[in-house]
C-alpha cells in the first residue's frame, strides 16, 4: 500500500461549564467567554454547558448568549449522572410523555467557571466525584473550605496565618434577637466593620458600616445570601492579591495592587467603575512580595487546594502587617480579571494557562484512580 497510515489524535474532551445558580450568574458568564476564547480548538473538542439561574443544565448553539438574554427555548436539557457506570452528558429528551436520557457525548475533562454558590463551594465538585470525571480546580475540600470565608479564617489561625480580627453571626440569631447580633459585631471594637455573607464572592452582599444604624442595615443585607455572616474588623489597608497554580507542588505568581476610588473594592467598583485598576507588578517592598507568596502557598495547602486559587491579602497603611483576607477556588477569568492577568505578567498567557489548568486536572485525576476505595483484609 502506498504511503502510511497515521494515527489521528483525538481530541480532549472539555465541557466548560457556567452560569449556575449564584448571586455571581452574571459574572461567571463574562468569566466563561475569556476561558472559551482561550481554549484552543485544535486540541480541544468544547462542549459549552449553560447553567440557568434555576438550576437547568443547557447546552445548544449560543448556550452563553441565551443564558445573558434569558430565552432559552431553542436550547436542549442535558445532565450528567452520579454514576460512573454510565459515563457522559446526557441529553433530556420527552418520549410519550417520559423523560429518556442519551448520551450526547462523551467529556474527558469539566473545566467549571462557576462562580459561588453551586459551583464554587464542592457542591459541583462532589457530583463530579461521584461521575468519576476529571474537572479542573479544587476538590470538595478545598472548595468548600475556601468558599465559607469564617471557616476559611478559622483554619488560617489553626495555621498561624495571620487574618484580620472577625465574628461569626448566624441569621437564625438575628431573626430571634437582633440586639445580641449587633452587640456580638460590635465586640470587634471601633467602625468600621465590613459585613460579608459567609459563602458568596464578587462582593455580593458586602457592606462597610460605620455606625450601629449601618451595621443593622448591612446584617440584614448580607443576610440575603446566605444564613452565615462574617464581620470583620475594619483596617486602613492595601489590597494585594496573587494567583497559585498547581497540585501538591503549587507555585505562586508576582503580587498585584487593586486600587479604586469607592470607599472598598465594591462588585460595582470591580465590575463597573472605570477608576478602579490594577497595578502589577505590585509596588512593594521585595520582602514584603516574598512574604505574600509564602502565605499564599501556605494557606493553599492548607485546605487542600487543586489546581488554581486565587489569594488576597491586606497591608495595613498603618503599622505594615499584612493580613491574609480571602482565597477563591474559581476565580474570575474576565479580560480584567487579576488571576489571569497576574500569570500573564508572569510569564504565562491565557492560552498556556488554561492548558495548564486541564493538565493538573487530568494529574489529580489519575491521583484520585491510584487510590484504592476497597479494603482487602492482609492486602
């Protein structure tokens, strides 16, 4: 026979997943259209899956468009099975009245870029498990630890990284008694205090209070989104953030600054506000820099992180401490997000990021395969 054969690679298998049922909808889907232009279609067959606000899993032509414009009736139900037996997405689909399920295609990899709520806290990650799939970021123990802000702290003292001075308050307490919620945030000292629901990111829910009238407002307003609410004492500070990437031997990037012209780094002045900005590398003291990035991969290990993370951190203005604020497991992949950015002036673009991302997914994958889930006695 003339000529060779070859062997056809096959493509990797990515569904990119987002959207989902979170305060922070909108912002995973502007963090989806930056990971999927960043995904290279030469290497990748993409499945797009599109989480609507109520839970629904979607997937058709402009899945992400119509998740923005909310119609999404030219779209088709999909969903993945918590059985590893009966591998792939599924496609929904209505026969005489009953729902059949078939499979639509196989995934060798789920990249999530759900921000919050049901994708950020291992709720996602725990379905993943149980399908047996590969899925870029954290697992269920990173994730959730990451994602509840008070644990989050609670650990990083249990680690002797330093955090700034909080409380904890549980909405059932401020149904039942309002008086002893404001005494316990109050016990923190002076205003300000900033109130943050426990389990949500993007700033949702956040508020700086500076009087008992604004802290009443600011614990019902975080009380929104979720039955945890964390006060932590307020600081004159900057705002330094740093990304990490990697498994067990993760390494961190240079430090950037967040600079804005609100009163703190609000979801508007994230999103929104054309004065806030970044500066990176970070203008600090290089031992300071070195400092940051010990903690950051320290605080990584710490509640077992995968993957990606990225960590911020405050220097007080005042007396230099720095401070260990908050670590995200799925942070934002926007054009103007820090975490892509601070690898990017680091020496890695978006392209070889993400690269990166599927391969330490695949990594701890096969870590997951290599553990045995049987007990053989004398074995």
């Amino acid at each position: 026979m003339a000529g060779s054969l070859r062997m056809v690679k096959q493509k990797l298998r990515v569904a990119v997943i987002f959207g989902g049922r979170s305060g922070e909808h909108a912002v995973s889907l502007v963090s989806a259209k930056f990971v999927l232009s960043m995904l290279n279609t030469a290497k990748y067959e993409v499945t797009q899956i599109g989480v609507s606000k109520q839970g629904a899993w979607w997937v058709g032509e402009g899945v992400l468009q119509a998740l923005e414009a909310e119609k999404l009736g030219a779209l088709k139900p999909v969903t993945l099975l918590p059985d590893p037996t009966r591998p792939g997405l599924k496609r929904i689909e209505e026969n005489k009245g009953a729902e059949m399920l078939e499979t639509l295609t196989n995934v060798d990899v789920v990249f999530p870029v759900m921000h919050g709520t049901y994708g950020e806290d291992g709720t996602l990650q725990g379905l993943l498990e149980m399908a047996g799939v590969a899925y870029v970021g954290a697992g269920v123990l990173g994730s959730a630890a990451g994602m509840d802000k008070a644990l989050f702290a609670d650990v990083m003292r249990a680690n002797d990284i330093p955090v700034v001075d909080y409380v904890l308050i549980r909405r059932s307490l401020m149904e039942t008694d309002m008086e002893t919620a404001l005494r316990i945030a109050e016990s923190l000292g002076d205003y300000p205090l900033f109130v943050k629901p426990a389990n949500l990111g993007s700033s949702v829910g956040v508020s700086k209070v500076h009087s008992r009238a604004d802290l009443l407002e600011g614990l019902m307003h975080a009380a929104q989104y979720d039955r945890r609410i964390l006060v932590q004492k307020g600081h004159n500070v900057r705002e330094i953030e740093i990304s990490v990437l990697g498994n067990d031997d993760p390494q961190a990037s240079v430090c950037g600054e967040i600079s804005y012209a609100a009163e703190f780094y609000s979801y508007e002045a994230k999103y929104h506000d054309d004065a806030s900005h970044a500066t990176i590398p970070a203008e600090i003291p290089a031992a300071t820099a070195d400092r940051i990035r010990e903690l950051a991969i320290r605080a990584f290990k710490a509640v077992d992180v995968s993957g990606m993370a990225r960590v911020d951190f405050f220097i007080d203005k005042d007396s230099g401490e720095v401070y260990l604020n908050e670590l995200n497991t799925i942070p934002g992949f926007t054009q103007i997000s820090m975490y892509p950015e601070l690898w990017k002036s680091s020496g890695m673009p978006g392209e070889e990021l993400v690269d990166r991302l599927i391969e330490l997914a695949l990594e701890r994958r096969a870590q997951r395969a290599a553990t045995s889930h049987e007990y053989t006695r004398g074995g």
